[in-house]
C-alpha cells in the first residue's frame, strides 16, 4: 500500500519543505516523493508501506520570515488494505505573531548624474506584505 500525507502551506516569500519521520530528515527517492506545487499543495507519497515508516510524520515549511511545522502519528497496521481513507480535519498552524515581511527593496534606484532641462527616470521596485506604500522624498518632501 500506499501512504500520502498533505498539507498547504501559504506564505510570500515562497518556501522550502522539509519532511521528518521520529526527528530524521527524509530524503527523496525511489519509495519516498516529496512535492510542493504553485498552489501551496503539500504532499509526502510513502510507496510499498512497511512497519518500519510508522512513528511521528512532521512537515517544516520555512523561508527568510520564519518556519512552521506541523506533525502527526502515522501507524502501520498489517491486514487487508482499506480503500477508505478516514476523514481528518485540517490543522491551521498559526504563527506567535501576526504574518508580516517587511519591506524590501527588490531593485534600488540608482544615481545617475544629468544636464539640466535632461529628463532623468528613477525607477525602483519594493516587496512586502502587506504590500508596502511606495513614495518619493526630494530635500525630505513628497515628490507629487
């Protein structure tokens, strides 16, 4: 049999996924296929189900904000396969505080000399979330 554990994870920026099985990271492979698609879709597909992969499943989604983790019991039980898959409900990870990345400049303006009556393009472009209000400052004013 097959085991297949889920998850979806949303988070800005995007995230690296690592699984555990009793505190040992696991690795992909023949038996062992980890994805994470666009849409935050999680998923940890175990082919040929033995014994030794029960223990406590924990799946760490991390990038530069921070980690969450969430973790469940798988046991193994020998005997005919079920083709029911039991209902489980979903567990909402919730960070200690409120989800926030700063912002950050993704491309910078740069300095640029010209002659006077020259027209001059400053360009700059900034990420975070909640998407931050970008504004300019010419001899500290707003630039209109």
């Amino acid at each position: 049999d097959e085991l297949r554990i889920s998850a979806v994870v949303e988070a800005y920026p995007s995230v690296g996924v690592t699984w555990y099985r009793d505190g040992v990271r696991l690795r992909t492979s023949r038996r062992a296929v980890m994805t994470l698609d666009r849409d935050g879709q999680i998923e940890l597909a175990l082919a040929a189900v033995a014994a030794r992969d029960a223990g406590v499943y924990t799946c760490t989604a991390s990038n530069e904000v921070g980690r969450a983790s969430t973790s469940g019991k798988v046991e193994v039980i020998k005997g005919e396969s079920r083709s029911e898959t039991p209902k489980v409900p979903p567990i909402v990870i919730s960070p200690d505080v409120p989800y926030s990345k700063e912002p950050m400049f993704i491309r910078k303006p740069r300095s640029s000399e010209a002659r006077e009556g020259d027209t001059v393009l400053l360009e700059c472009e900034v990420i975070g979330d909640p998407k931050p209000d970008v504004y300019w400052l010419r001899d500290f004013l707003k630039v209109k």
